[in-house]
C-alpha cells in the first residue's frame, strides 16, 4: 500500500464523521461565515 493513499483514505473517514452541523456551529462561532464568499446577483 502506497502511504498517500493510506493518508487520504484516513482523512476520507474522519471527514466522512464530521456531522454537517458541526461545520456551521463552528463557523459561527469563530466568525468565519463572515469572510466566506457568498454568491449573489450581479447587477
């Protein structure tokens, strides 16, 4: 086995358990929902 392959598939199965929610909570909470891009209409 290759290890960047084992690497990425590690990552793949720890972010596979992240719940949904607990992203935004986060983002919330540090501020960082702030300076994300959003996408809007362009006039």
């Amino acid at each position: 086995m290759k290890p960047t392959k084992f690497k990425y598939g590690l990552l793949s199965q720890v972010v596979t358990n992240i719940p949904a929610y607990l992203v935004q909570k986060l983002a919330c909470k540090h501020g960082v929902n702030k300076q994300a891009r959003t996408f809007g209409q362009s006039i």
